[in-house]
C-alpha cells in the first residue's frame, strides 16, 4: 500500500482544463426557492474533467443548496442539467448517481450501527456465490483498499459510532471515492480534520484529479482554494458573483467578493463607549464537550463576538454557559454571584440561548407561534402559575408587533413561517421571559437579507436598553459590523480578543484559521 | 373401568415413595391463577390435607393467569424436580392434556382436580359436578321465584369446561318451568366488572328482571352491585360458595350460590395423593353432591377457610362416587 | 493533538459486560449453587425447548424494533395463526396446509401491519395495536372461544420428537437462530434494516427504496408468528383462542433485555438469544426452587429494570 | 368518510386551531355513533342509559385522563392497570383495618402517586424507555400484589364510601360528577396552567424545551406522579363500585386505556392531544361497548371492532394534519 501511496505522490497535477471542451457537468440557469428565502438564484456552473473547481462563499450563500441540487436532494425549480454536453434530467440521488456524481456531505449520511465497511458500500453491496448472502470478505476486502488509499487506519469492521467526527469525516470520504465517482463534490471536507489527514486527502485528490476526475470543493481555507484550486467560483446570496482562475485573483479579492454582501445596516449601531456591569465572567472553563479554558467577560450594553471556525468550540462555550453541557473545571458568574446548574437555572439567571438549528432546538414546530412566543417566559408572565390564553396571546401580539413577525395571526402554526419569522420567534419567547444576558448562536443562518438586518436592529437594540449579548457568527462580516469586541477561537480554545479598534475581517480570518 | 389398571400401575412407584422417603413426601399443587379465590380455597384445602398427614406442598401457579404456555413449562420444570406426586388443575382441560402426558410419562402419580381432563391417566378425579350444581341453583332461584318471571344469564369464559356445564344446567332448569322468560343470555368471563358492566347494559333493554343466574359469585356480586346502583331488585344466584357469596347472603343481598367447595376438592385430591404415595385404598373419582347455600344453611361456611378442617378418609369414601 | 486525532480510536471495548449476559451468568451459578437438577442434562433441555417460541417471535421482534418499529400484534397473530392451523389439520389432516394457512396469517397481518407504518405513517405502536385487536377478535370468531381439538398425534412430534437425540424444538430454535444471524449480518437486506433505523436518509441517497424493506421486515414478522404457531399448536395438541395472547410483551422485554435499543437501529441478536435464555432460566430456576409464583413476578419486572438501568449506565459512559 | 371530506373544505376562512379541528370532528363521530345507535334500539336513547354510558366510561377515563398527559410528554404508563390492583388492594386492607373511608381514599391515591413517581424517577433519572420501565414495573406491581393478596379478594365496605362508586346525587351517578371534575381539573391543568403548558412544550421538542428552560425532569416525574395517582383514584372508585378488591382488578383497562387516549387525538410522539380529546375516546370507546351489548352482538367482535377505530381515528388525524 505504502508503495501505492509513493507513486502516487509524484504524479503531476493534471493539466489546466480546457474550458472549450464540453465539461462533464454544466448546470444552467439553476434556481431554488424555498419559503421566504430564495436559495439558489439562477446560477450556472460547470466542471471540466480533471479539475478542482473551488466554491467560495459565506454561510448561506447557496453553497448547501447547490450540492443538494447537483446530487438529487433537491429537486431545481428551475435550470437545466448538461452531462458532456447532453441534457439530463437529475430528479433523484440514484439519478444523480447514475451520471457519475458523488457528493460528501457535511452532515454525515452515514448509518451509525454499521461497521465502516458496510457504510461505505451501502446500497451497492457485492452478491456472493450463494443467492441473497453478500460477499463479506470482498466488502472488507474493498473497504480496506477504499481505506488504505485515503489513509484512515480503522478496523473496516468498526461501527461508524464509535468513530470520532473527523474519522466519520473520512469515511464519509471514502464513501464518496469509492463509488467510482466522475464528479466529486465536497463540503468543507477538512473542516474537521487534522493536517495529516487533510494532507493524505489533498494527496488522493490529486490522484483523482489525474484520472480525469472532476472535483467540486467548497472551502472556507483560503490556502486551500489556491493550493488546489484549477477554477474559483464566489456565491453570495443563492447567485454567482463571478469565477476566476487562480494565478489571476489575489486572496483579498476573493475576500471583497465573498463579503461585499448586500448587508443592510440602515441603522447606526451605538457602539458602547462605557459598558456596563458585568454580566458574565467565564473564568478558565473547561466543559465535557470539549472545550478548554475557556475565558471570557460579557458587560451589559455590549456585543461581544464570538467567532472562529465552525468546529473550533464556539456552540461548544455557549452550551457550557447555558448549562446545557456539564462543566468539569473554571467558573462562571452571572451578573456578579457564582453560577451553577442546568438550563433551568441558567433561565432563571436571565441567560437566554438562540440556538444555532432552531428548528430542532430553538422551537416546537407542532405548535403555534404563540405557544413558542409563551413558553420561556411562562412563570415570568404568570406568576400565579396559572395560564392564560388570552394573556398569552395579547403578550404574543405584542411581540409580534414590536419584532415585526410576519405571521397572519398568533395561533399560526410555527413551521409555516420563514426561517426569519421563526429566527425573531426564538427571540422573542427570551424577550417575553425577561432574559437580559442573549446568546445567540448563528443568528443569521438561513435567514434572507432583509430580515438579518432587523434581527440586526433587534439586537442593537436590546443592548441599548441593557442587555447583553454573545454572539457566534461565522459570517466576519456581520461580527465586525455588530459587535464591540470579539474572541476568536480555534481548536476549543479561545486564542485572542479583538478590540472594537482591532475587528477587521482580515484579524479574524488571520487569527482563527490554521497557521497555513 | 380402567381405573383399577391405572392404580396398580402406580401402586409400584407408590410403594417405593413411601419405602424410601416417607419423611419427605412433597405434594406438587397445580392451579389455575393467582388472582381467583376460588382457587386459593383449593390451595388452602391441600395444604390443610398435607399438614395433617405430615406431607410437604409445593405450588405452582401460572405467573400470567391461566397461562396455557405456563403451566406446560412449570409441569416440564417440576418433572425434574420428581415430586413425590402431583395435584393437578388444569388451566385448560384440552390444551393441557399433552402436559398430563409428560407427567404420565415421568412416572409421577397424578390426581386431577376440578376440571376433569379431556386426556391423561390419573389416580382419580375430584370435582363437583358443574351441570347439577347448575340445575339445582338454578332450580332454587326459579323456585324462589314462584316459576315465573324474566331471568338473565350471565356466562362465564367461552369454552370453559365449568362454564359449559354450568350454563346447560341453568338451561335445562329453565325448561322445567314453562313460565320463566329467559331474556338473555350474555358473557362476562367470570368476572366482576363485566359482570357489573353487562348487567348495567341489559338493565337498559330490560325493564324488568326479576332473576339473574351468574356462573360464578364473582358476576352474581357485580351483578349485585349493578342492581344496587339502579335501584332495582332481583333475586341472584351464583356459583362457587366463595367467602364473599356467603357474606352476600348474610347480608340478604344474594338468594344462594351453588357450593363448588373447592377446599373439600383441595383436600380430598391431596389426601388421595398421598394416600396412593403410602399405599392406602383410595377413591379413583369423588364427585362432590350440589349443595344449594342459602339463608338457612349458611352457617357451616361462614367460617374463615384456615380454621376448616378436612374431612376424615372415611367421610370422603361415604360421599364417592367411585371406589377401588 | 493531530497525532491523537489521527490514532486509531478503538471502540471503546467496554469494560463492562452487557447487562443481559450478567444477568444470566448470575442466574446460571446462583441456581446451580442453589437447586440441584438444575444443571442436569434433562432440565438445561428443558430450559433451550421452553424457550424456542418466545425466541421465533423475538427474532423478527429484534429486527422491527431495530427500525425503530414495534409489533404489538404479534401474540394475538401466532394466536390467530394457531387456530387457523389447527382448524385447518383438523379438516384436512395436512399439516402442510395447516403450516401454509398459519403462515398466510402471519404474512397478511405482517403486510397489513408494515403497510400502516411504511406507506400511510401510522406510528407502529398505533397500527400494531389496531391489528392486536384485530387478530385477537378474529380468534375468537373462528374459534367461538372454544379450544379446538381433535388434531392428529404426529402434530405433536414437531415440538416434542427428536432427531439424533436432540429435541426438535432445540433444532428449530438453532436453525432460526442461525438463519437471523445471517439475515441481519450477511445479507443487504440485514444491513437496510439498521439502515432503516439509523438514519432513512442515508439508504434514500443510496438510491434505495426503503418502504418495500419495512414492509418486507413486518411480514418476516408475521410468518415466524406462523412458524411458532405450529410449535405452539403442536405443544398444546389444540388450538386454544387465548394461548400466545401478550406473548409480544415478553419477546419486547426480552428484546430490551438483550440490549437492543428502541433508537438508531442498535441491535444485537444474540443479545435477544441472551434475553430470552435469561428469562427462561429465571422462571425454570425459580419454580425448581419453588419460589412462590408471586414473587417469582416481581423477580421478571425486576430484572427488565435491572438489565436496562445497567445498561443505560454503560451507554451513559460512553 | 364525510368527516374527512369536511376536513379539506372546511378548513380555510374561520381560523380554528387544528387540535380544535380534531375534537369537532371526534364530537361528530360521538354523535353519529349515537345516532345510529339511537336508531337501532329504543333501549338506547334513555337517559338511564345515557347516564350508563357516562358511568362505565368514567371508570376508563381516569385512567386515560393520567396517561394522556404522559402520552403528550412523548411517554408511555403500561403499569397503570396494575398500579390499580394494588392501589385498590392497599386502600380496601386500611379501610378493612382502621374503618375509615377516608384514611383509606388516602392510602389508594398515595399508593398509585408513589408507583407514578418511580415511573417518573426511573424515566427522567435512570433514562429507562418509559415502555419499557413501566413494563417492569407492572411485574413488579403484580408480584407485589398477588403474594400481598395471596388469592384472596377483600370485600364489604361501609355504604358511605360506596356511595362513591354507585351513589347518585340529583339522579346522577356520583362517578360521573367525579368524571366532569376531573374532566375539568384536567383540561384546566393541562390548558391553563404553566406546567401544562410545560408539558406540552416537552412533548412538542424535548430538546428546545430544555434549551428553554424548562426544568425537563422534574415534569416528568410530575406526569407520572399524575398518571399514578389519577390510577389511585380509578382504585378507589373501582373500590366503591365493585364492592371487593382483588389482584388483578385494573388488568384489562390498560389497553383500552391507551386506545381512548389515542382515539382521543393524542400522538405517541408527543405534544398532541388534550383530556378532552381522551374524554371523547373514552366514550366512543364505551358506546361501541354499551351499543354491542344492547344489540345482543356476540362479544367475540369487540375486540377487532376497537382495533379497527384506534387505527382509523390515528390515519384520520394524521390525514388531516398532514392536509394543513
């Protein structure tokens, strides 16, 4: 295997494609919709065999979306498909399949209580000489080469549960690779994993690249995108900003193009320029998610950043302050006394979290707008502990007037709502609790320009009144707009502090991604 | 009959049992469930039979009630035990029959008690005979009644050997007497709430009832307690002699209830066992006479189950319908 | 930290045993210590032939529950199907048609059953509870709550004969055994079926159609409901209307005993082989030492909360 | 068949809330149940019957009212059936002992309260699957009951505290004002007060709701503290109506119990449902009952007929909800 490897190494990146040729894949004119948000924006796109065609572009600018299209997930409202030149049609994963087209998810499409093995080959598990029995010796046979050849020293035989995420990563990987695929897409594929690991996958990439395989890659590395890229192509907003070769752009080009985004900032922000009180005191925290000493202060009448990479621990810190994750070491103190205790305390204490995936953590999709507005705040508006429908629903009113929720009426079911509505629902049912210290973690993902801007105004204007806020981000831009300091994390520690004066985009990215 | 041929068969092992072990004679007792009193008046009767012959009892007992499954598997697990002999209530009186045939198999004497079994050899049968114990409560009742009016009945579980039996006697009671209208005849499984719940349900369609003829006392008292709660009277009968049905009858809420006896059942089905085990004449099928317990002879039954005593081998005999 | 991110992370082996096999092992040497007979040849046999139907239905039992589904219909099917075969021999003295009516019970129920859950999404608690009643009072209808008897005697050598010494029942159960072993582990259809569990989405952009596969893991289901009612039918030598009624709950106990978890399609078979073993030596331990039924009750309740508290602990751990 | 049509019609303009949808459309299905009834036997329409009806679905309704609001956490309480058998037997042993009705009430809800929160603390601390900790629990509650009980039934209690059970006030049974309470006592817990709320918040998304602050485990514990005392009070009730206390006296209400639930529109998965919405299956689940025993059909079908709504009435809700 060592032998494969070596050889492997000193094969020459395939030649510059040859945009007159017909790629392997073109989308034209691709366009997504989805309630309230309009994820893919007629966007045309296309990969040239033996290419790696990097895709830029914040969260949220339609690089999800347009994986999910590319491998059948989604079907495009509207657009068409062009394989070597020929219209297709790509209604379905098996589709998509068919034409070659492997993607590599961020979220894992593996299946937790199978072995590595049988992940790898679901779905196209090889018969054996006797009818219906797979052929499990060629499985792990297979399996071990799809392994050797991405370097990930696991037994084929252990379950993918007991792997850890960058491992899980790589098998997703070798998922992909495996299937013979003439058009690799992949998500961020380093994001969890280490710089030996993201060496031997640059490593089988080129390997790929020189059989002529087509590669997308989506990628926050700037490194990256010009240590592998043959072709760079910028989202923003579910649209194409525009493509680049690489020996004819400059990092802080692509940069402007990513970030230069349509963010509505209408109102002035009034940076603090005497915080308050101290709302939270973080002090050398190290918490069973992971994360390790971790410090950091939070005043009233202040925005404090939060960011890093997704993965280095910013959830992670939140989660831990919230109580939602045990503690093991440090202390936190909220607004001055010592504070322990579960998310019910926290609450208690006036912390609110607006957690990243709303959907699955922020809100009860089942029930009403009113209900969600309700139910953190509920001993707050009856004290007596009895509840009040009408109370309830008058509060909720209220709410929605003031946060501008775009719903005909309180008793609408909430999952019907926009992702923006729903995002101001979560905020509104800490407003309705009294909660003066604000977590928000990703406050903006999903979530279309116009309503970021007042979730914007609404958070300006919490702090105005008092309150505090953390936020995470991972968008640099709205972190530099917003906030008055910032902590930047990377591998679950935080490794510096930005000053109101220090925030650039340019300090975040440099502080918080790898030192490549 | 075959009975004498199935005794000397046994007489062998019995001889030996005794020869061997007399210290230690262990009398395995199987019912039906844990649940119906009955049959703890029938553990209490062998247990009394066993205490005063100087033999230990074992009893095994379906953990679900009436568990066809169960008791198969305890009648396998008990084999290995080798009991000295077995006292045996089936759970059903057809499915069980291969369970009887493992025993017959074991060697191990077996007598049958209860529900006479539709297969199997035993040493003898003690039972009350269910369709005369239905045909004279029920004449009682219908007696009561001055031969005439409307009755119900209420069944016990489907397929039931008592319940078969009991209702053909109420059936056949009631063709001797021309006047009584049988309303209806509905199911409540032998127990008390549907027994409860059925009767509150036929009082709706039937203004007037003036007899309910219940399988058992467990019905006959829900039954009770319905007419209770409508404000209606009507003269019940039951079945089975329970504690409770004395009680009712005391209390002038119940006419009578046909006497199962189970504990005379439980201590001649024991005594016949260990009798058989220490090479003693038995009986090979004692069927108890009906007895009709109303206001009038209550008395003897109104005493707590521990307190009885088991009758005297020489009684037992008087009443038998068979003997060797 | 990259170093120990690429090392090779072991499952972590647990140092503790699963809950179900210490269950048994003590169970095993407390009995054994306790109640002479126990480890004799002719009750360990009696013990593996006792428990062969609780294992034919908590087999199939283990796969549904392994998609995250539930088949409450299961005694009352084997119930249904054991009248069915019963009447059937009864009229015909064919047990293959008798087995070939059991078993068409047991797959039109098992159908029935995996087309609520798979294709209109009824929760599979809610369809099985549906058929539950279904099956329970269709048994009481062709049966008219009576035992049906009357079944020639050569039924009965399928639970009680032997071949080469070995009672039938023992094989049947090993042959079952073995043929799950290799469904769940050397067969696609084994891996969709943790698949299904796991995570749907994964199988749907593997391009395979799932609904069928649970459809198909239901009427497995089904038919070994079928299966046991021959054993069943033939062991009581009739039909009985409430025979297996309930018996689903303990193949589940059994099931949840063996480790196998009600999320993410974790499951274990041996494990259920475990289980089952584990509340058979229970009650054949228990009544050898005549231990008088009602505790012998609490013991059951009592080791289901044990097995799964122990095991909760482990999975808390790790 | 018309009522889902009116499901997709009717929906638009008039903004009624979808669990406002289901239990218009549940009263519907009540009231053509009855109306077919009322058209088929005379014996129907009474107002005794009516008040019959009332009676018997109470009984099942205390149950169904405690495990609806562990259904709406996304739980289950298969150990309800037998939480009465013991509750039952516990309270009739004090009222036996000390005379009074009242100490014994007590012993009953404290006794289904106690067993409720060994449910809760196994679920919410242990993290035992409710099914299958409240399974273990139901042996454990059988096995405790039946050697406690050892076979025998407890019976004749004071006429004051049977008045609980089959008394009237105003012409009324006393069981069906206790209904209308806890009726009201339910829907206001679950509707108008902050725990409610809570609870169906945790039903709705465990997850969000503990990210919301709400203190998950003590809910919990609470619902089945809930659920085991609303199973001391069906004891109690029983108690007084039955007139006896026996092992296994609540065993057959379990499934029912969760069918009405179910029937009533609560989803297994939790955050769906109301008590009223259980009240309502409770009585669909009775009247098929009361309307099979009026029309003399054979009591082999009930089983396969409540199969067949609890199936029907899931696929209906469902169908509805996924329409909107």
């Amino acid at each position: 295997m060592r032998a494969v490897m070596d050889t492997t190494a000193l094969i020459e990146p395939a030649p510059p494609p040859a945009p007159d040729r017909a790629p392997l894949l073109e989308l034209r004119g691709i366009s997504k919709n989805f309630p309230g948000v309009k994820a893919l924006d007629d966007v045309s796109f296309g990969v040239w065999p033996g290419e790696v065609h990097m895709l830029l572009g914040e969260n949220g600018a339609g690089k999800s979306s347009l994986m999910k299209v590319l491998c059948g997930a989604y079907q495009a409202d509207a657009g068409d498909y062009f394989h070597n030149g020929e219209k297709i049609e790509i209604r379905s994963p098996a589709d998509a399949r068919r034409f070659g087209i492997a993607v590599i998810f961020q979220e894992f499409s593996l299946v937790p209580y199978l072995d590595v093995a049988q992940n790898i080959f679901l779905g196209r598990e090889f018969a054996s000489a006797i009818p219906g029995i797979m052929d499990r010796r060629r499985l792990y046979r297979e399996a071990q080469a799809v392994l050797d050849l991405i370097g990930l020293d696991v037994d084929p035989r252990t379950k993918v549960h007991s792997l850890g995420v960058a491992q899980q990563q790589m098998v997703e990987i070798g998922k992909a690779l495996s299937q013979d695929a003439r058009i690799l897409v992949m998500d961020e594929p380093t994001a969890a994993l280490s710089d030996r690991e993201t060496e031997r996958l640059f490593e089988v990439m080129r390997q790929l690249q020189a059989k002529g395989v087509a590669i997308v890659y989506i990628s926050h590395r700037m490194a990256e995108v010009f240590a592998l890229g043959d072709r760079i192509t910028v989202l923003r907003d579910g649209k194409l900003v525009g493509s680049a070769l690489p020996g004819e752009t400059s990092p802080d080009e692509l940069v402007r193009m990513m970030v230069g985004r349509n963010v509505d900032m209408s109102y002035p922000r009034r940076f603090s320029t005497a915080p308050g009180e101290l709302v939270l005191d973080v002090r050398n925290v190290c918490a069973a998610n992971g994360i390790r000493d971790i410090s950091l202060t939070v005043r009233s009448g202040e925005i404090v950043g939060l960011c890093g990479l997704v993965g280095s621990g910013r959830t992670e810190v939140a989660r831990a302050i919230f109580g939602a994750d045990e503690v093991t070491a440090g202390e936190v103190h909220l607004f001055g006394k010592s504070h322990s205790g579960g998310p019910a305390a926290t609450t208690r204490a006036g912390v609110g979290l607006i957690p990243e995936s709303r959907k699955s953590e922020g809100l009860a999709l089942i029930r009403t707008v009113s209900d969600n507005l309700a139910v953190a705040g509920l001993p707050k508006l009856f004290p007596n502990m009895m509840f009040s429908r009408g109370k309830a629903r008058r509060s909720a009113e209220e709410l929605i007037k003031r946060l501008r929720i775009a719903t005909p009426s309180p008793n609408q079911n909430v999952a019907l709502l926009s992702g923006g509505n729903q995002q101001k629902v979560v905020i509104g049912k800490w407003l309705a609790a009294g909660t003066r210290l604000f977590i928000f973690d990703e406050p903006t993902r999903g979530i279309d320009v116009g309503a970021k801007s007042e979730i914007f105004a609404l958070i300006d204007q919490l702090v105005a009144e008092g309150a505090a806020v953390l936020m995470i981000s991972s968008e640099q831009a709205e972190i530099v707009h917003v906030c008055d300091r910032a902590y930047v994390m990377r591998g679950k520690r935080i490794v510096g502090e930005l000053s109101r004066a220090e925030l650039s985009e340019e300090n975040i990215v440099r502080m918080g991604m790898h030192d490549d | 009959m075959s009975n004498f041929k199935i005794l000397a068969a046994a007489l062998p092992f019995a001889v030996m049992a005794t020869g061997a072990m007399a210290a230690d004679e262990t009398i395995a007792v199987f019912t039906k469930n844990q649940t119906n009193p009955y049959f703890q008046t029938v553990r209490v009767g062998a247990d009394a039979a066993a205490k005063s012959m100087g033999a230990k009892v074992v009893h095994y007992i379906p953990t679900k009630p009436d568990s066809i499954p169960e008791q198969l598997s305890q009648i396998e697990d008990v084999i290995v035990k080798k009991p000295s002999a077995i006292v045996f209530v089936p759970v059903d009186y057809k499915a069980m029959v291969p369970g009887v045939e493992q025993i017959n198999d074991a060697k191990i004497p077996v007598v049958n008690v209860t529900d006479r079994s539709a297969g199997g050899k035993f040493l003898a049968f003690v039972g009350a005979d269910d369709y005369s114990l239905g045909l004279e409560t029920a004449r009682y009742l219908l007696k009561e009644m001055g031969g005439k009016g409307n009755v119900v009945i209420l069944e016990g579980v489907k397929g039931s050997l008592t319940n078969v039996d009991r209702v053909r006697g109420f059936n056949d009671a009631l063709k001797e007497f021309k006047d009584v209208k049988l309303l209806a005849s509905q199911p409540a499984n032998y127990q008390r709430l549907q027994g409860l719940q059925v009767m509150e349900n036929l009082m709706q369609s039937h203004p007037q009832i003036d007899g309910i003829l219940a399988a058992n006392d467990a019905m006959a008292v829900g039954a009770i307690e319905a007419l209770d709660g409508a404000n209606r009277k009507a003269k019940v009968v039951g079945i089975n002699g329970t504690k409770e049905a004395v009680d009712a009858i005391k209390a002038n809420k119940l006419l009578a209830t046909g006497d199962y006896n189970g504990f005379l059942q439980g201590c001649i089905g024991t005594m016949a066992a260990i009798r058989a085990l220490r090479n003693e004449t038995i009986v090979t099928e004692v069927v108890l006479k009906p007895t009709v317990v109303n206001a009038s002879n209550y008395q003897p039954y109104d005493r707590p189950l521990e307190s009885r005593a088991c009758p005297s081998w020489s009684e037992v005999e008087a009443i038998s319908t068979k003997t060797n | 930290m990259t170093d120990h991110a690429l090392s090779p992370s072991r499952p972590l082996r647990l140092p503790s045993v699963p809950g179900v096999a210490i269950s048994l092992v003590g169970l095993v040497l407390l009995f054994a210590f306790s109640s002479p007979g126990f480890l004799s040849t002719g009750n360990l046999s009696n013990i593996l032939v006792q428990s062969v139907i609780l294992l034919l239905i908590a087999l199939p039992m283990t796969l549904i529950i392994m998609t995250e589904g539930l088949d409450l219909s299961m005694g009352a099917v084997l119930t249904l199907a054991s009248l069915v075969l019963a009447l059937i021999i009864v009229s015909t003295q064919s047990l293959i048609l008798g087995l070939l009516g059991a078993l068409a019970v047991g797959l039109a129920f098992g159908f029935v059953n995996g087309s609520l859950v798979a294709v209109l999404g009824i929760p599979p608690f809610v369809a099985t509870l549906g058929t539950l009643g279904a099956a329970q009072g269709l048994a009481l209808i062709v049966s008219d709550g009576q035992s049906v008897v009357g079944i020639p005697r050569f039924v009965r050598q399928a639970y009680s004969g032997t071949v080469a010494g070995i009672p039938t029942p023992i094989l049947i159960g090993i042959g079952f055994y073995a043929l799950f072993h290799v469904l769940l582990y050397y067969t696609r259809f084994g891996t969709y079926i943790r698949a299904l569990g796991g995570n749907r989405d994964a199988l749907t952009l593997a391009g395979v159609r799932w609904r069928p596969i649970l459809i198909a893991v239901y009427m497995l289901g089904g038919s070994m409901a079928g299966v046991a009612a021959l054993l069943m039918t033939a062991r009581m030598n009739a039909g009985h209307p409430t025979a297996a009624i309930g018996m689903e709950f303990d193949a589940i106990a059994a099931v949840a005993l063996g480790g196998t978890s009600f999320e993410k399609g974790n499951g274990w078979i041996f494990g259920t082989l475990l289980g089952v073993l584990t509340v058979g030596v229970l009650r054949n331990g228990l009544n050898l030492m005549a231990i008088p039924s009602s505790v012998q009750v609490a013991c059951i309740g009592a080791l289901v909360i044990f097995a799964l508290f122990i095991d909760g602990m482990r999975s808390h751990k790790s | 068949m018309s009522i889902a049509s009116n499901a997709s019609a009717g929906a638009p303009r008039i903004h009624l809330s979808q669990d406002m949808q289901q239990i218009i459309y549940r009263l519907l299905a009540a009231g053509l149940l009855c109306l077919a009834l009322s058209l088929a036997t005379d014996a129907f329409l009474t107002s005794n019957n009516i008040l019959n009806v009332l009676r018997q679905a109470s009984l099942l309704f205390f149950l169904a009212s405690g495990l609806t609001l562990v259904i709406l956490t996304g739980g289950l309480d298969l150990s309800v059936g037998a939480n009465i058998g013991l509750s039952a037997c516990l309270a009739a042993t004090v009222i036996k002992a000390t005379g009074s009705p009242i100490l014994g009430t007590l012993t009953g809800l404290a006794t289904g309260c106690v067993i409720g929160i060994c449910n809760g603390l196994m679920v919410a601390k242990l993290r035992i699957p409710s099914f299958i900790a409240t399974y273990g629990m139901l042996w454990v509650l059988h096995g405790i009951t039946y050697y406690y009980m050892a076979g025998e039934t407890i019976h004749g209690f004071p006429p004051g505290f049977r008045q609980i059970g089959s008394g009237h006030f105003l012409g009324i049974p006393i069981p069906v004002y206790l209904m209308v309470g806890f009726l009201v006592a339910g829907t206001v817990f679950a509707q108008r007060t902050v725990w409610g709320q809570q609870i169906y918040a945790i039903g709705a998304n465990p997850v969000a709701a503990r990210l919301t602050g709400i203190p998950i485990d003590r809910r919990l514990i609470l619902v089945y503290a809930f659920s085991g005392a609303m199973a001391g009070v069906a004891s109690i009730v029983f108690l007084a109506r039955l007139n006896s206390a026996e092992g296994d006296i609540g065993e057959a209400l379990t499934l029912p119990a969760i069918a009405a639930v179910l029937i009533g529109g609560a989803s297994l998965f939790g955050g769906v449902g109301s008590v009223f919405g259980t009240f309502i299956g409770a009585l669909i689940l009775t009247l098929v009952l009361n309307g099979m025993n009026l029309l003399s059909v054979n009591a082999n079908w009930q089983p396969l007929v409540t199969g067949v709504i609890v199936i029907f009435a899931v696929w209906l809700d469902m169908y509805g909800r996924r329409k909107a």
